[in-house]
C-alpha cells in the first residue's frame, strides 16, 4: 500500500492509497482542496472540520447533479435508439413493398 501526502487548505495529510492510485489521489485532493478553499473565502475561515464539511458537501452536490444528468442522457439515449429501431423498420418495410411493387411490375411486362 502507497502512502502519499496531501495539502487540504496548506496543510499537509498523510493518506494510504493503492500502488499506482498515487496520481489519481492527488488529483481527487486538489479538488477537495479548491472546494474547501472556496468554502473558506465564501465564509471565512472555519474550523477544519466545518471546512471539511462544507467542502465535500459541495463535492457531494456535484456527484448529484452529474448522476441526475447521467442519467437524463441515458434516458435520451434509450429513447433515441427507440426511435432508431422503430424508423429503421418503417425504413425495412418501406424498401419490402417497393421490392414487392418492382417484382409485380418486372413480371406484368414479361
């Protein structure tokens, strides 16, 4: 197990990770970071614990607007692919009957 060290609001956190979650934890941690720094210019600085609090909160409130418009996508994806399937059968019965209609008209002229 890695372990690496974090800055949340200039001050240092030794936090364990997986080997080679390294980059990947330390990008989580500058957004935790820029949250809870916006949180301390928003309202002044707090206790840590508050900071911290507000600040995955934030982050918290972002994860349910991203799963919402995931799944408002997914929703438009299902739809679409609805559509698709039910055009491209009007589109397969279309080009039957023009099939059936050029075979009835190539044996009328024979």
């Amino acid at each position: 197990m890695a372990q690496i060290n974090v800055d949340v609001n200039g001050r240092p956190y030794a936090v364990g990770c997986e080997d080679g979650q390294e980059p990947h934890l330390q990008e989580l941690a500058k957004m935790f970071d820029h949250q809870v720094r916006q949180v301390s210019q928003d309202m002044g600085q707090l206790g840590d614990t508050r900071l911290f609090l507000m600040g995955a909160l934030m982050l918290a409130d972002e994860l349910y607007d991203a799963k919402n418009r995931l799944a408002a996508m997914q929703a438009e994806v299902a739809r679409l692919e609805a559509d698709r399937v039910r055009i491209e059968g009007r589109a397969v019965g279309a080009l039957d009957a023009a099939a059936s209609r050029i075979e009835r008209l190539a044996a009328s002229d024979a």
